[in-house]
C-alpha cells in the first residue's frame, strides 16, 4: 500500500521551497531595480553637474596651487568613470571588452567636452583632457578590481543553503 499523506508532505514542501524561492527572487528583482534607478539617478545629477561646472565662464583666475586643475579633473572624470561602470556593472559583466569601451566614451566625453568650453571663454586644453582620461582609466579599473575582489565573497556569503545549481536547500552543504 502506498503512503500518501507521506507523498503530498513532500509536495507541500515542495511547494513551500519554491514559493519562498519565487518570493526571495522577487525582492531581489526589486532591490536590483532600485539599486540600479538610484545609481543611474545619481550618474546622471553627477555628469550634468560637471557639464554645468566645466561650461560656467571664468571672469578672473583664483589663486591656486599650480596644476590644481588637473587634480580636478583627475578626480571629476574618475568619479564619473565610477558611477558609470557601476551602472554598468549592475546589468553586465565587467570584461575588458566593456571597460575599454567605457574609457573610450569618456574619453571621447572629455574631448567634446574641452572643445565645447571655447565658446564660453575657457580654454580648451590637451592637458586637461590627458587628466579626464587618467581619471576614466582609474575610475574604470577600480570598480572593476572593487567588483572582482568583493563579488564572490558576496555570493558565497549570501546562502549557505544555496545548492551548486542555484536550487534552495533547507541544510547547507556539507
């Protein structure tokens, strides 16, 4: 005689995994989108704020320390290459292949950028530019290193209970 009370607790079980599992994917889903909205909200303030910043006409030169500029722009562009490659991070992986595209496009940013502050009465300057492209390689390769080195940690720690295919467990491995 087959024990049926015994097959449908299993399949209520069953059933219990994959709602939990269905439900916890879910919330992720949702946490991914905004986690993606807000980083991409916060790109897109940032890259229009350097935009306004670089197009604001100089009427006189403020005391500085020599090559402070390029400092600034150092840091601007790297700070804009970081938020970039998160954002872009958050939707694919992060290959070389990316990541010599996204300093390309910066760079080519950068350049539009320069030769746009000559009608505003600010000098165009190849230096500068040689800035906002360190600052792109670096920005670049620190989100891709931050990923890399933080990434799998995080995956391995998020679910002991988590099987080698990706299914839910209710024990971990041994």
């Amino acid at each position: 005689m087959v024990d049926v009370t015994r097959d449908n607790d299993k399949d209520v079980g069953r059933f219990t995994e994959v709602a939990a599992s269905t439900r916890d994917s879910e919330a992720t889903r949702l946490q991914a989108q905004t986690l993606r909205r807000f980083v991409g909200l916060m790109l897109g303030i940032y890259w229009f704020t350097l935009f306004l910043a670089t197009h604001i006409p100089i009427r006189e030169s403020p005391a500085s320390i020599p090559g402070g500029d390029k400092a600034v722009h150092f840091v601007a562009y790297a700070i804009l290459a970081m938020l970039l490659t998160f954002f872009v991070g958050l939707r694919r992986a992060l290959t070389f292949k990316v990541a010599a595209i996204l300093v390309a496009g910066i760079a080519t940013y950068g350049a539009i950028d320069e030769w746009l502050q000559i009608p505003v009465g600010r000098t165009c300057d190849i230096a500068d530019w040689a800035f906002d492209v360190a600052g792109a390689i670096i920005g670049v390769l620190l989100i891709m290193l931050i990923t890399k080195w933080h990434g799998p940690r995080e995956r391995a720690a998020a679910s002991p209970f988590q099987g080698k295919g990706g299914e839910s467990r209710t024990t971990p491995d041994p």
